[in-house]
C-alpha cells in the first residue's frame, strides 16, 4: 500500500541555542534548549543570578523560540539593551525577537547565538 505521507520527512526540532554571559572579566556559556526560559536577574530565585548591583532583581526573560530568541525586559525603568550593528546600545522597550544578538543588562554582556549548522 503507498501512503504519500508516510514518506514525508517529520520536521525537525530546533537545536540548542548558545548563551555566553560576561560578568566581572569571567564568561560562562550555556546551551538553551528550544522553549527553554531564563530570568536574568540578582535575585536569588533567578535562572541566571548576576551579582552586579545595576541588575535589577528581575530584569530579564530571555527564551529560546523557534529558530531564534525572544528577550524580554521585566523592569521598565532599567531596560536591558540591545547592542545594534555599529555599538550603539538600543533599550528593549518590552519584547523583542531576534535571530542572533548582543545585549546588555547592567554592566553585564550576554551574547545569543543560534545553533550551529
């Protein structure tokens, strides 16, 4: 018997995406799996816990979707920034997708990257 759609490749899941935070000269990398969520924060509850006091207890939801990121500012009055292409910092005003991107939240660096390949 021939069932055209049993021969139809299923789509494949997204890879892990890459996280590198930079704080106080040290970096740290992480893979972030697909739908995976992290506040970015000093509060202690935080995915990510930065000790720099200019971070705000929650400051940051950055999520792995799709092929890309979503980044979301948590604290209105200390936005995190988004990096543009010739270095000058842009303030995330709520929600912003983005296939790739270098941030700042407070005086931390975090670079998202897409999976490889």
């Amino acid at each position: 018997m021939n069932i055209p759609w049993a021969r139809r490749p299923h789509p494949t899941p997204f890879a892990p995406g890459t996280l590198v935070l930079v704080e106080a000269g040290r970096s740290t990398t992480i893979a972030v799996q697909p739908g995976e969520r992290l506040v970015v924060g000093r509060d202690e509850a935080a995915n990510l816990v930065l000790s720099d006091p200019q971070v705000s207890p929650s400051h940051a939801l950055i999520e792995r979707s799709g092929p890309g990121w979503l980044v979301t500012s948590l604290d209105p009055a200390n936005p995190v920034m988004l990096l543009d292409p010739t270095g000058r910092a842009q303030p995330v005003a709520a929600e912003l997708g983005l296939r790739s991107g270098e941030l700042l939240i407070g005086g931390c660096q975090v670079m998202l990257y897409p999976p490889a390949g």
